[in-house]
C-alpha cells in the first residue's frame, strides 16, 4: 500500500495492488484512489499485470515460494520492473538464475543488507565501485540504499544521491520510494532517470518532513516538492 501511495504521488494515473485473497479485505479498508485486485496464482498476476507501465514486487510480498513464483513469472512479462525488499530476498537463493533472467529494464533496491546476498562477492572498493559491478553483472540499475545512495548504469554511468536524512531510516520508507521509481517509469522515464529522480525526490520529502517523519507521511508531502519543481504555468494557484 506503500508502494501504491508512492506512485500515485508520483503522478502514475492510475495505480492498482495486486492482492492476494487473504489480504483482499485489510487493502479493501485502507484503499480509496488506488484500485484493488485479486490474484489467487500467478497466471492470474500476470494477467492483472501485463498492461502495467512499471510492476513493484517485494514490499510486504514475504520470503515465500508464493514470492518466488511471482518473480519469475513477472520478469518475462514485459513491463519494468522494481524490484525491492522481500524481491531481492528470494532472487537471493538462486542468485544465479535470478541475474539471468532479469530484464534490462528492471530496478534493483537494495539495502546493504540484501546487497550482500546477492552479490555476496562484490566487496571490493567504494560503494559506487560495488554498485558499478552489480549493475554491470545484472544488465539493470541498481540503487544502492544509504546515506550517500548510490544509482548505478550497466554502462557505467553512476549517481550520488544529494538529498536524504537520518529520519528517512524507518520502516516503510524504502517502500515508498519503491513506488515513486515505478510511478516515474510509468509516466515514460527510463529505468536509470526514474531511479535517480525518485531518489532525490524521496531524500527531499524527507528533508522537508524532518523528525518524526513516518513511511504514511512521504506521498502526503510529495506534492509540495513536485510543486516546487513545476514551471509555472503549473503551479497551483
């Protein structure tokens, strides 16, 4: 839900959560703006999916064969990919068969934790250097989360991300972020752009938020930044 709020902040026109039947009534509750759907397997998620413009899988989806499956049935579908938290964690057991399998046009989020899991041996040097190789050996983006994330190219092309404060280190907030990449890529930015963007947006809302700040609190204060940005014959009035 997270992850949804964050997209359609982002500006995607319409957002939808992929639900499995046992979540269906607690996402019923707590959903307005964003549409629900029930997927009971994974031929009916990637029914649900195949005309999306980006796909979150991870945030909340739990390290499960469920999880799995929705993995690789989603990689060959077609629409990019961000792929975050309990994602990363299961494409960790196979590591292998997940780097030949996933598209160029996925994202990767991990925290330094889930980076070590699946690129157990890209240890050597600085964190751009790590994210370098990572990009390079998945043929995707890669978002090294952190204080100083880092947003890596297969090609090479590497950004430090400027924005961000220590009070963006709470629960949820990777998903939100998770989210605003895929409302970005869904509104026509590529893969590496959106990641870069929605990183610096996300470390700014942050900063405008400060202390106390909450995953919940990140899409309500979007707005104010993206406001900020816009020329002004769209600014509010």
């Amino acid at each position: 839900r997270l992850a949804a709020r964050g997209a359609l902040r982002a500006g995607a026109g319409l957002v939808t959560v992929l639900s499995r039947p046992g979540a269906m009534r607690d996402n019923a509750a707590h959903l307005t703006a964003i549409m629900l759907a029930e997927t009971r397997d994974v031929d009916a998620l990637r029914a649900a999916a195949a005309g999306a413009g980006a796909i979150v899988l991870g945030p909340a989806a739990g390290v499960s064969p469920w999880t799995r499956e929705a993995l690789f049935g989603l990689m060959g579908l077609g629409p990019p990919l961000v792929l975050d938290a309990d994602a990363i964690t299961v494409a960790a057991e196979d590591p292998l068969l997940f780097l030949a399998a996933v598209p160029a046009t996925a994202v990767l989020t991990p925290h330094p934790g889930e980076f070590r899991r699946l690129f157990p041996d890209i240890v050597a040097g600085s964190r751009i250097d790590r994210a370098r190789a990572a990009a390079a050996r998945a043929g995707c983006t890669v978002l090294l989360k952190g204080p100083d994330t880092v947003i890596a190219a297969p090609d090479g092309r590497a950004v430090v991300n400027g924005t961000g404060t220590p009070f963006l280190a709470t629960a949820g907030s990777g998903d939100v972020l998770a989210g605003l990449i895929a409302g970005l890529i869904a509104q026509g930015m590529t893969p590496f752009d959106a990641a870069c963007a929605g990183a610096w947006l996300h470390g700014r809302t942050g900063e405008g938020l400060g202390a106390g700040l909450t995953a919940e609190d990140l899409p309500e204060a979007l707005p104010a930044v993206l406001d900020a940005l816009a020329p002004a014959r769209l600014k509010r009035r």
